[in-house]
C-alpha cells in the first residue's frame, strides 16, 4: 500500500470534537460529515484538502470522546493518511477498523511542514518527505491491519472472508 499527497500539518491533542463537532454528530452520511471535518480547526480544510492528501500531527491525534465519526469524517474528506507522533488508543482502533491507514513516526512528524508532499510506504514502514528527499522509518503495519485496510475497514474485510468461506 502506498499514499501520496499534500501534508496538513497541525499541533499535539486534537480531539474528536475539533475533528467531527459534536453538532454534526446527528448523521452518519461519510459525505455529510466530510463537509464539517476540522472546520473549528481549520475552516480551510474542507476548501483545500485533496483526495490523496496526508494528515500530519504531533502527540495525542485523537483524543477525547470515542466517536467513530471522526476517523470516518477525514477519510471521507479525502484524507488517504494520517501520521502523528501519537494517537490516542480509541481513535487508533476506530481508524484502522474503517480502513484508514494511520503511522507513528515522531521523526517524520517534526520535519514535515504544511504543504510538502509526502509518500507513505506502509507495507515498509518507510514515509518519504519528497519536498525535502527526508525518510523515516515507522513501524510496518502487522499483516493482519494490513488486510483490514485493504479490504476498506473491518467490516468489508469479515464480508470477505465470509464469502470466501461460502
């Protein structure tokens, strides 16, 4: 699997509900909630973020309340990645349960910058800064996440499996 897109760059604990606003909480429409996604943040986000394009945060991304809306809200967004130098645990599983590819690299984190572009090699682990020529390594996703996220999240991935049991 392999990502490349512009980088979003924000700061340590952004929470649930600065990335989906609790006052959007009453749909579950992915496009619907795509339109709200970091607009307390960032009101440009939704504006200027581009299928393909690449989150990048420092410590705690994810934090707050568990709401499945907001890894959902940045995938829908066109976001293909998320890299941070940590996640909260909740956000880290609902991520990977819908499918969208989340890394832990501090290293990467501190040199991207807004705007450079960024290629995120998960099957190795390696995320290449391509505005700088910088890599990182971060640890390879376990071949069972890997499968996970290729199926599209946790629930395509069992309806799989099941029709290939039938």
């Amino acid at each position: 699997m392999e990502f490349r897109g512009t980088a979003h760059r924000y700061g340590r604990d952004i929470d649930t509900d600065v990335i989906i606003p609790a006052r959007y909480l009453n749909t579950s429409d992915p496009a619907e909630l795509a339109k709200h996604c970091l607009e307390d943040l960032d009101v440009n986000f939704v504006k200027v973020v581009r299928q393909g394009d690449i989150i990048v945060a420092d410590e705690n991304f994810g934090c707050g309340s568990s709401r499945e809306h907001a890894p959902i809200c940045i995938r829908a967004a066109g976001v293909d990645a998320v890299i941070a130098k940590s996640f909260a645990r909740i956000f880290y599983r609902n991520a990977i349960n819908i499918g969208l590819p989340i890394m832990e690299c501090p290293e990467a984190v501190d040199a991207i910058t807004a705007g450079d572009v960024v290629r995120v090699d998960a099957d190795s682990g390696t995320i290449t800064n391509e505005t700088t020529g910088q890599t990182f390594q971060a640890q390879p996703f376990p071949p069972f996440i890997r499968q996970i996220i290729e199926a599209g999240g946790l629930i395509e991935r069992t309806k799989k499996a099941l029709a290939d049991q039938a």
